[in-house]
C-alpha cells in the first residue's frame, strides 16, 4: 500500500532549478554534446514532485520517455541491499557486527586478517577489504560479464582469497562485497534477493516496478541500453551478485524511495532508513564518508547524501539533502556519467561537466594500427582492448562497450564521445608495449598483456 504524507514535511527549497532549467542541461547533453540516448530526471522538494524528461527509448523506437520508463540501475541496488541489512538488525534477525561466514555454508572459509572476521557492516560500508571484483571472474560475453558467475565460483574465491590489509583499515568500493551482503542476507531470511527486495522495501512503499525480473509492463516501458558511442547493447543479469546491481526501475518509484528516506511520507522502514546514516566511515575522498549503503558529501554545511550506478548501457543517481528536503534522481539510457548532473541539482556549488575538448583529427597510414591491437592491463581487474575493423582503430575496457578512436597523430589517439585521450608507446619490435590514459590532467598507464 501507499502511504500518505505526515503532517510535519520539510520546507520547500527554492535553490531548486526550474524544470526549463533542467530540461535545457538534458538537451545540451542529448542534443549537443550527444552524450545519451534519453535521460529522466525526477525531483521532489516537500511534497511536490515533477518529472522532466528528454530523448527516446531508442534509436528505432521514438516513444517520449517518461517517470514511468524503466532503467537499469546499477549500483543503486547496493543501496537497497544495505536498506534491507538495516532492516534486518531492526528487527533482530541479524547484527552489524554479525561474521559474514555465519550466513555463508560451512565449507565456505572467509578470509580473516590478524585474528579479525568480515562484519556485515564491513561489506555495507566498503572496508572489508575485499577487492573490487572476484579475481576468478571470466565472463564468456565482456557485454553482459556478471552472467555466468555462479555462486560455486563465489565461494571458491572466498575460500582461496587472501586480504591484503587490515579488515576496516581502508576504503575500497567493491561490487563483490555488494553482491555477498545481498546473497547472505537473502541466505538468512531463506529466499532469493529478488524476493526480499521487494517483500522487505518495495511492496511496503508501493513501488511496483522496481525488481529484478521485468514483468510485462515493465517491458513495455524498458528503455534501451547504448555504450559511449550510442550503440545499443546487451543489458546486464547478476545472477549470484544481485545486491550489487542487478535491480532496474523508474524515476516514479525512485522518487517515492526518496520520499520515504526524506521522512515526507510515511513507512515502516522510516527507522531503518534513519539507521543507515548512523554509521559513518571515512573515504579516500576528502568531506565524503561512506553510511551503510548511501555515500555522504560534506559541503558548505551540507550533507549530500547520493548513489551513483553504471552498468554497460546505463548511468543514475540518487540523492537527497535532509535540510532542504529535496531528492534527484537521474536515469539515463547510455553509459555516460550523469553524476553531476543530480549532484548539481541537489546542490549548485557541484559544477556541471564540461563538454570535451575539441580536437583535430589527422591523416594517418592506417596500417600501424596492426601495432596497437592487443589487451593492456590498467588493474588487475581492468583490461584495455584496443581492436580494429577495416581502416577504422576502438577501444573497450572491462565491462564497457567499444567506442571508436581517432588519431590526432600516429601514436596519439582521442575519443569523441568522452574527454579522454589515449598514446600508444613503441618498442623496439615495432610493437606497442604500453599505453598512457589521459583524462582531466591525470595520466594512467596500462601494460601490453597480450
């Protein structure tokens, strides 16, 4: 059931920008800098909500979208996965201190650091000290990678894994530690996360299309995914890392999510919602801390508190200010940042992003492109794949989708759907052996593997 506003709701905020406002930074990014297909965004500022939305489902499909368009959320599942862990200390089922390997099978042996355990709050908060990803993750399709990782293989890796640094000494976000809180916590209440989703938060709120499993309206309604270059691509499925990022859903129950954490509307998760923000950790970030879930952005005595999601064809966020009540939600339908786009809304000092630079392409011999070809390592977990088709050179990182590159020389080389620039480092065999990244004045360098 739906529940209706309180009597006490807090004030409206007039820094809001006006819908026209919004819509001319939606154009500018879909019509301009050509940087999505369609993006939605959703305010709500005490009781008043809108929804302004721009673009399409798809290339080939011209239907507006709309606050009921459904996205792939990414990332904003582990804040929903973090809702539940808070849910379930409320109501006695598990503690925040609890190990991980009380909900995990006997067999499995969680890794443990100078005679400490993972907590469950360790993986909410990101400081267990587990990595980024699963080091056994081998994904046979790079376009939809979390598919065939199976709960054996999870396990696997646990058992295997050694920490390389103390347990809450440091933050590291981690994609796997979302998806294993949302697997044990499913484990403890005996079902599948799908399920506790939405019996524990989405039933409660009246948030009939947020799930993992699209049913037949949400289909109709589903926007089409597409990389940096707009090209659609294959969505994403999570079968064993769910909490991580396996949800989709829609500004409307985004913003009916927001409304309840801002207190505007009534639930029964009000108490769960308040113990999130409870728990604070510093970041690598200087004024951010990481709350269960939610991350925390201090400024001018504000506390801005957001999610941001990003899966191959997708970018969101979420976020509210307790003080102004106000709450954003952007969801986009290409795998372009829309981060500053919320953060902005929820807070003008936050700058928009610049367009990228402009810069001239050259008249190369396209047959040193063959040097190029091959995977370079940025992370352990982060391959560069530069390949080509015909006279024309890309470039697809892990988990991303291929985007064509243009030489400004014969070893530099830029993209034009996002700012970054990319130069290739010759050895003596006439092969390259390197490469550097270059993206806002930061350069990284990534080795030849293969």
């Amino acid at each position: 059931m739906n529940y209706k506003p309180q009597d006490a709701t807090p004030a409206i905020s007039t820094t809001v920008l006006s819908d026209d406002e919004i819509r001319k930074i939606l154009i500018e990014r879909i019509d301009v800098r050509h940087q999505s297909v369609g993006i939605v965004v959703g305010i709500i500022n005490g009781e008043r909500r809108s929804v302004i939305a721009q673009g399409h489902l798809d290339g080939g499909d011209q239907r507006p979208l709309n606050g009921d368009t459904v996205f792939e959320i990414g990332s904003l599942t582990k804040v929903f996965t973090s809702l539940l862990l808070s849910d379930m200390v409320q109501r006695g089922e598990v503690s925040l201190d609890d190990p991980v390997a009380k909900y995990l099978p006997s067999a499995v042996r969680m890794p443990e650091r100078n005679g400490r355990v993972i907590t469950l709050v360790d993986l909410a908060t990101h400081t267990s000290g587990l990595p980024r990803l699963p080091g056994n993750i081998a994904p046979r399709n790079i376009n939809n990678p979390y598919a065939d990782y199976t709960v054996e293989q999870l396990y696997q890796f646990l058992s295997n894994y050694s920490l390389t640094r103390d347990i809450g000494s440091e933050f590291e976000y981690s994609n796997l530690g979302g998806g294993l809180l949302g697997h044990v916590l499913a484990r403890r209440a005996d079902t599948d996360y799908e399920t506790l989703v939405y019996s524990r938060i989405c039933d409660p709120l009246g948030m009939k299309n947020t799930r993992i499993t699209l049913t037949s309206e949400m289909k109709a309604h589903f926007a089409v995914g597409h990389d940096g270059g707009l090209k659609p691509v294959e969505n994403w499925d999570f079968p064993t890392l769910a909490g991580g990022g396996a949800l989709r859903s829609t500004a409307n129950d985004l913003l009916t999510f927001l409304a309840a954490n801002l207190g505007i509307t009534k639930s029964p998760l009000s108490a769960a919602m308040a113990a999130m923000l409870k728990i604070r950790r510093p970041t690598e970030l200087t004024k951010t801390e990481r709350a269960l879930g939610w991350g925390i952005l201090k400024r001018d005595g504000k506390e801005i508190i957001q999610h941001i999601g990003m899966t191959g064809g997708y970018c969101s966020l979420m976020g509210y200010e307790n003080k102004s009540g106000v709450g954003v939600v952007v969801l986009s339908n290409a795998a372009w940042p829309v981060d500053d786009i919320g953060d902005h809304l929820l807070y003008t000092g936050f700058p928009l992003s610049k367009p990228p630079s402009k810069h001239a392409e050259a008249k190369v011999d396209t047959r040193i492109f063959d040097a190029y070809l091959g995977k370079y390592q940025l992370l352990p977990n982060y391959i560069i794949t530069i390949s080509s088709e015909g006279d024309r050179l890309f470039v697809q990182t892990t988990w991303q989708g291929k985007c064509e590159i243009f030489p400004e020389s014969d070893h530099h080389y830029f993209l034009k759907v996002i700012d970054t620039q990319i130069i290739f480092v010759m050895g003596c065999n006439g092969l390259a052996t390197e490469l550097f990244l270059h993206n806002n004045d930061v350069f990284q360098q990534a080795k030849r593997i293969e």
